[in-house]
C-alpha cells in the first residue's frame, strides 16, 4: 500500500536562508504522524508546501502514491488535504453550519440548501464521532468546541489527510483528552493525520510516528514508543528537556502591582472582568488561569490601560495609575509581553533595531529629546540580542525574518533590558520551541529573583504551575479560586479553569 505522504528532497529558499533543505518525509495511510522542531526549523514551510500556500524549489511530493503539484490550497483540498490552523479561522458572528460550509456552499434554485448542508453535516459528524449543534453561534462555544468545528470543516469538505498546526496551544487538560479521543477516533475510521506540537509528552501520548526537524534537514524519524521526550528535546534542539520549575521563594512584602474592585465592560453592558481584586509583590510571579475568553485579555488591557475600566483603581508602587495613558504607565516602570506578539507585539517590516525601541521610544538610549538615536538604539538592540540570544545575522534584518522564538526572545529582551518594576507576561512561550522556551523562563526566574513583580498569563498550565509562587483562576470574568501550585496537579487547575471543581465535579 502505498503512503499516504511522501515528501522526496522538499527544498524552500528565501533571502538569505534556506527553509527546507532537502527534507524527506513518509506518512503512512492511517496513521498520526508528529512534526516537531524548534522554531525556524522549517515545519510550518514544509506544511504550506504540501497544503499547496507556497512552492517548492525542489524536489517531489506524492499523495497515496500519485506524484502532485499544487499551487493553491484548493489543490491540496481536491486531492483530499484539509488543515486546521493554529489561531482558528472562523466567523464568531456566523452559526457553525454557515462556517462549515463557508467557500462551498450547496444550492437549490439559487438559493443556499441549509438542509442538504446540515444532513451532510450530521453523516460526517457521525462517521467520524464528532458532533456539533449546527445552529449554535461560534462566539457561544468553548475553545475546544471551536476546534471541532474546524475539523469537522475540513472533514465536510472530504479530507481524508488532516494537518493540525499546535491544535492544543489553547486547550485546557480535559479539552486535550477529548481532541486526542476524537483523533483516534479519525485514525480508526481510516484518516491519516500529521500533528504539529512544542509540547512533546503530548506528542508521545497521540501519535504513532514522529519525524524530527532541525535546521531544515530531517534529523530523524522514530516509533514514539521507542522514545521519550528528553530523547526527542535532544533530537531537536541538542539539550535535555527544559523545566519551568522556579525553586526557593523570593516573595517581599513589598506590594508592585494592586488591582482593587476592577469592572471592565464590553460595549453590550456585559461585565467581562467582574470587580477583580489582586495584588503582586516585589519578586512574586503571580499566575492568571482561565479559559481563553473569560476576562483575561480585558484585565492585561485595563492594567496596561488600552482598555477603560468602569470601577475600580489601579496602582503601581502605591502610586494610582488608573487615569495614566499608555506611554505614562510604560515610563513608570511596566513591563508588557503581549499575547499576540504579531498584532501587539511588533512592526513585522521594521528592523530589528526600531522594534526594540517599542514602548521605549522616549528614553534613553532610543532617543536624544525629541530625536530617534538611531546608534545607541542600535547598540541597545546588540545588547539584546547577545544577551536574549537572538539569532539573527544583524540588527538591520526586519522582525518578520526571525523565527517565532527568536521574535519572543526579542520581546523578552526589549522589556527585561528596561527594567520595568511589573512585568505582565501574557503567554510568553505560546508556539516556540522548548529551547527558545528555556531561554524565556531563565529570563523571568532571573527577573523574579532580581525582584520583578510578574503577572503570567498563560494557557500551558505546567508553565504556570511551575513558575507561579500563586495562581488564581478567572471564570467568567471574576476570580474564582486562590491556588497553591505545589499542591496542583495541571488536571485539578483545568477544573477550575472549566468551572468543574466549583461544582464539586472535579
């Protein structure tokens, strides 16, 4: 029989680098095949080439055995490749059957046919053991059941091979066990699936096979029964598998950040951060758990004050900050690591150098008065990136050149380098490997022993067991549960990220 996927001497060039360096890769039929790498080692080019969003220079692709070119995703769809996306593409406004049949609508007379749609729906959905209310509005479900629906999406339009970009960088413990369920539930119906994942004992738990990248070149492809995660980190990166793991506390009296009574609301009225009290001391890491969509992004907002509060105060080192601007609360000495660090974090076409200024355009050594210091930014941005480790051939190239940890590491290091007295940490290792990841919690340990008051949000609970001195929970917009995190376990904390131990069902 042949594979499913065959990938023969796959070569990408850009400017200045190779992304794929004659890479082979053979996916069974049936099976859950992993892809890891660390950052910039070429997983996400080799996957756009075989969804057909970008070409290959060289080399051969064959699908069950059939040599293919493709030269858009329609392609790849037709010959039965659908993936799912890391930052899920659906329309929040739209119910689940008009996003699952978005771009392939079924007519009669003229007229879309909802009913030939939601029966088609209901057959895909019961042969592959995955079902979903077609008239539910996505902005109404969970984070995992929007997963669902992107893969019933895929599976709608007759994939028979899935490519799943990181599909648990959000998903809480029990969100995992349900997708992975689903998964074995696709494989045993006879799908093929190719799994891209940083979290490697998640990789070991799902998949059958792993092919490890590094560098563009395919360093190896192992049984994940033969293996374990400090073989596969030291496959990827050349080091044992890193721990967030913060030691001995270095907790102060000294309170740096007092969130007091904070209401924030969206423009329907609804209170989505709901009179939220918290406090973070000097050399306190402070975790934030919560389901995505439960009021943490308001709460970072209204602390970096992009987002108004209705009630409530706000204070930095005892001083109030809840009528400062932006600029105001950067020059008091807050730290900011977005959680989207594309939209929030950088200017993608800017050098290096303009994007280490951000936020810190109006201090030394960025600017001289009311001018750019052009030298003593770059020499700032040196600093950074021998410091951070940023690996980048100078601080001319533009951030969209850099790996997705290379580009956090930047980030880190512009906020670290200015020495904030609070830092808001939000997701700071969300989709880099687990080297970029052990140079960013060297950083935040380091910082926290140095003092820094940290608030971490955070979807990877060992992350936020591991670094947090105490972790509280936001459910529905107010804060729910205090935790201790040497007596948690990343299941317990999901409960309480679900609201199920609340109930007394954890």
């Amino acid at each position: 029989m042949a594979p499913a996927i065959e990938l023969i001497g796959i070569t990408k060039r850009f400017p200045g680098v190779i992304a794929n360096d004659n890479i082979n890769l053979t996916v069974a039929e049936g099976e859950i095949h992993a892809i890891c790498g660390e950052n910039g080692a070429g997983k996400s080019t080799l996957m756009k080439i075989l969804y057909g969003m970008q070409p290959a220079d060289e080399g051969v692709m064959r699908v069950f055995g059939e040599e293919v070119t493709f030269s858009s995703p329609n392609d790849a769809i037709e010959r039965g490749i659908g993936m799912v996306h890391q930052h899920l593409m659906l329309a929040d406004q739209m119910s689940v059957i008009e996003n699952v049949i978005l771009g392939s609508e079924p007519t009669k007379r003229g007229v879309i046919d909802f009913d030939a749609a939601k029966a088609h729906l209901a057959e895909v959905g019961r042969a592959y053991g995955l079902t979903v209310d077609p008239d539910d509005y996505i902005d109404t479900l969970e984070i995992g059941e929007r997963q669902r629906v992107e893969i019933i999406k895929v599976l709608y339009r007759g994939a028979k091979i899935l490519i799943l970009d990181e599909p648990t960088a959000v998903l809480v413990p029990q969100e995992v066990e349900e997708l992975f369920n689903n998964l074995r539930e696709l494989k045993q119906d006879g799908a093929t699936i190719i799994f891209i994942d940083h979290k490697l004992q998640e990789v070991l738990e799902i998949s059958d096979s792993i092919t490890v990248i590094r560098r563009g070149k395919t360093v190896a492809t192992v049984a994940a029964s033969e293996v374990t995660a400090g073989d596969l980190a030291e496959l990827m990166v050349g080091e044992e598998l890193p721990s967030p793991e913060t030691g001995a506390s270095t907790v102060t009296t000294d309170v740096a950040l007092a969130v007091t009574d904070l209401t924030v609301r969206d423009d329907d009225g609804r209170a989505i951060v709901d009179n939220v009290s918290l406090q973070v001391h000097r050399g306190e890491i402070l975790g934030v758990a919560g389901i995505e969509g439960n009021g943490q992004s308001e709460l970072i907002n209204a602390i970096v004050g992009t987002y108004a509060a209705e009630t409530g105060s706000i204070e930095m080192a005892g001083r109030d900050i809840g009528s400062a601007s932006v600029r105001e609360r950067r020059e008091g000495g807050l730290g900011y690591v977005p959680q989207d660090r594309h939209r929030e974090g950088l200017l993608l076409d800017a050098p290096l150098w303009e994007n280490a200024a951000l936020g810190h355009q109006t201090a030394a050594p960025y600017s001289k008065g009311f001018w750019v210091d052009r030298p003593g930014s770059r020499s700032q941005t040196q600093q950074i990136r021998e410091e951070f480790d940023v690996r980048t051939p100078n601080v001319d190239v533009s951030a969209r050149a850099l790996s997705g940890g290379n580009q956090q590491k930047l980030i880190i290091g512009r906020e670290m380098t200015a020495e904030p007295a609070v830092l808001i940490a939000a997701h700071p290792t969300r989709g880099i490997d687990v080297g970029a990841q052990a140079d960013v919690w060297n950083q935040i340990r380091q910082a926290r022993a140095n003092g820094l008051a940290t608030l971490l949000i955070s979807a990877d609970l060992d992350e936020l067991i591991g670094l947090s001195d105490t972790i509280v929970v936001m459910y529905h917009g107010r804060l729910v549960a205090t935790l201790d995190p040497a007596e948690i376990d990343p299941r317990t904390l999901g409960s309480y990220m679900t609201g199920a131990a609340l109930k007394g069902d954890a």
